[in-house]
C-alpha cells in the first residue's frame, strides 16, 4: 500500500524548530512528507534539514521544476496538508486564497482535510483580522487547532504557543484515519453553558464558584471548529468571546435556564458545562445589607434552584438530542459520578475532580466521561482542548 502522502508546510514563525519533531514522528510512523516552507521559514530552519529528515525535495517557490507543475501537483495528491507553525501571515493569505508561494498555491490546490497550527503572539492572535481569518478558515472547512498557552518568543507568555508537536502529530492521525474531509459537526446546532452562576444577596455580595468558563469556551471553540453552528451561553465569565459562536450572556441560574431553555429546541446537542448554584439566597436585600453595631448577622435562608440538567435531560426538547453534563467532584469522584449521571438521566457526564488549585482556573484538565450505556472513556491530563475533543467524538458517535 501506498504511504500517505502529507505536505507539511512551515511558515516563518520561531516555532518552526518544532515541525522538525512533527516531521520525524510523521516519517517515522510511515506517512510520505513533503515539506514545503516559505521563504521566511527558511530564516528559522533551512531547506537542507527538511530535505535530509524527509527525504524529498524542498522548494518555497513555484518556479522549481516547473515541468512537474509543482503549484497543482504536490496539493492535488496529498492526504492532509498540515502547516505548522501558521503565522498570522498565512493564516490571512490561506482565508482570501493568495497565491504567491508554493505553499498557499498547495493550500489552494488540495481538496485533502486541511490543519493549521498557528503559533504567534497573543497580540497577533487575538486581533480581530486573525480571529476573522481563523473563522473564515473554518468556515471554508479547514481545521485551525487553538494555540497553547504558555512561553512565547522572549520573555513574554500567553495564548499564542505552537501546541506540542505530538498533540498535532495526534491530530493528524486522527484526521488521516478517519479521512474526515467535511468537518463532522457541520450542519449541527450545539449549546453550550460555560462559567458560574452567581446568586445575588444584594447589590454587591453574591453567592459563586470558581469556575471560570474556559472548559466550556474550548468546547465553544471546538465545536466551531468540526463546523457546528454553537450557541454559548456564558455566565461571569468575562472571556472574549470565540470565534464564530453566538453569545448569550446570562448572571443566575435562573436566566442560565431561560437561555438553555430557549435555545435547546433547536439543539441537537446541550453541552452543560456551567457550574449552575444549586442553592440562592431567598430573599434579595435592594439595598446593602450593614453590619449593625453589636448584633450578629441574620442567617442567610437558601432556596433550591431548578436543576437543569435533569430538566432538559427527562424532557427532551427534540427526539435524539445529545445531552451531557459535568460533575466537578472532591471525592469518590467516579462512584459519585455514575450517581449523578443516574439521576439527572442525561446521555454523557464528564466527571473531573476539582479543588482550590485544581482545574478552575487552570488550562488544563482530565477527566472521565461516563456514558448512559456503561461506557467509560478516560482523558488524560491536557489542555482542555482535548477534553472538548473528546466529548464531540462521543456526541457525534451517539448523533450518528
Ligand atoms: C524572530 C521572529 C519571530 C517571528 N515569529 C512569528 C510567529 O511566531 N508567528 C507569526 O505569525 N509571525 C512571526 N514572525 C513574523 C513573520 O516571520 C512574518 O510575518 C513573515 O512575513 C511571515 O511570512 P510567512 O507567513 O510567509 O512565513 C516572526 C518574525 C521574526 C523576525
């Protein structure tokens, strides 16, 4: 059999050190590379280290053997064309279809699954120009894997860092193997909730938690990015919004239930990664509650708030919808975890154990997602990303 034919494209980023990995793992697992840098690639590695670890020939110009047709050639027949890093720069050619290099006319030319890890500043990242060219990218079908967070070029850290050579190389694996040429969400409507409901006492004290909403912003983003139509729901999170996903921001659990509510009938899945208050204060003071000179404080009196989750979950609001929680617990936390999948009735619960300095807050998470049919899928410690991937496996599994 035929190697899978792979076009690695590396542009002019300081992580292009890293492709270098990417491209030994790609060769060494059997896959025939081609690597195609641009011309500012080459100021980082040169064309003698991609040529010798490939072993083929490297050009960045569309003049070289023009005999082959190179610019049509090397994009008509590859299997997945992966660039890595992908600078701000050729993310914004790729989303208008420029043309000026061997690799955008490779970018234009393939009809393979196509995958961007773009590496850059946060400023780059984050400015809206890019954040447009990402979702167009998507839009046009393409994969764009969100950069990691960490060290950047200098001193500086942030959201901008080429993730892990591996993680790519696992994400081109998985691309390859399952030959997804449409991303597999597209035509879907998902909803996500994300953050944590506070639960006001008065105008300035409420009762919250500590989530911070950035594992349901990665399921946002992710889901966006295997072409689902997302609505996120966002309580107190105060994240930018991601790319290409409709916002409703919402305080209480109250109004995160109107919003889900609201959204759900047209849902075909309802992702609940908010962390919803299962109690409020019953009664609200208008004014500021004062300390009163030699007095103890009234107790605060709790009522129940609605349960979500087991509400959309017992009455579906359409027939084969995918709903699936998440259990943050402290202890016990698989038995605890079948439990509550238990009671709430949804299809998949995603259980992770948190603490003070554990998952809120933090990049990273792991987990087990618990399925309704006795399944236990674990996922191991890694950006939350990768815990959003997963979870989209499983609903598109169980969407069909
Ligand atoms: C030291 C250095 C590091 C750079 N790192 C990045 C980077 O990580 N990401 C990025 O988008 N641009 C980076 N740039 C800017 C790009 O090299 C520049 O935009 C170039 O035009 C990109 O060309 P290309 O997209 O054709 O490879 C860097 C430039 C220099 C000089």
């Amino acid at each position: 059999m035929d190697k899978p034919k792979v076009v690695l494209g590396v542009s002019g980023g300081i992580a292009a050190y890293k492709a270098c990995e990417l491209l030994r793992r790609l060769t060494e697992s059997g896959h025939d590379v081609r690597v195609v840098p641009t011309a500012s690639a080459l100021h980082f590695v040169g064309a003698a280290t991609w040529s010798a670890l490939s072993g083929n020939p490297v050009s960045t110009e569309v003049w070289d053997d023009v005999h082959e047709v190179p610019h049509v050639r090397i994009g008509q027949h590859a299997d997945l064309v992966v660039v890595a890093p992908a600078t701000a720069d050729i993310l914004a050619k790729a989303a208008h279809g420029l043309a000026d290099d061997l690799l955008t006319n490779t970018l234009l030319t393939a009809r393979c699954p196509v995958v961007f890890a773009p590496a850059m500043h946060t400023e780059m990242w984050e400015h809206p120009a890019t954040q447009e060219n990402v979702a167009t990218l998507r839009r046009h079908g393409a994969i764009v894997i969100e950069p990691a967070v960490g060290r950047l070029t200098g001193v500086d850290t942030g959201k901008g860092r080429l993730p892990d050579p591996t993680e790519i190389y696992a994400i081109c694996r998985r691309v390859l193997s399952r030959g997804i040429t449409e991303p597999d969400l597209k035509g879907r409507h998902v909803v996500v909730s994300a953050g944590g409901t506070r639960e006001p006492l008065d105008p300035v004290r409420f009762l919250g938690n500590r989530s911070s909403g950035k594992q349901g912003y990665a399921l946002a983003r992710t889901a966006a990015a295997r072409g689902a139509r997302v609505t996120l729901i966002a309580a107190n999170t105060g994240l930018p919004d991601p790319a290409g996903v409709d916002v409703v921001q919402v305080g209480t659990a109250v109004q995160l239930r109107e919003a889900v509510l609201k959204a759900a009938p047209d849902a075909d899945a309802v992702v609940m990664a908010a962390a919803v208050a299962d109690f409020r204060p019953q009664t609200y003071a208008a004014g500021k509650i004062k300390k009163k000179d030699g007095q103890d404080p009234e107790p605060i009196v709790l009522v129940r708030n609605p349960d979500i989750l087991a509400e959309i979950s017992a009455e579906r609001a359409r027939p084969g919808q995918v709903i699936v929680g998440f259990a943050a617990e402290t202890d016990d936390v698989l038995a605890n975890g079948r439990t509550k999948l238990e009671r709430k009735g949804c299809d998949l619960l995603v259980v992770n154990e948190v603490g003070e300095r554990k998952t809120f807050g933090s990049e990273e998470n792991e987990a087990v997602v618990l399925g309704a049919d006795g399944t236990e899928t674990p996922v191991s410690h890694g950006p939350k990303e990768h815990l959003a991937e997963t979870v989209w496996d499983l609903v598109a599994e169980r969407l069909g």
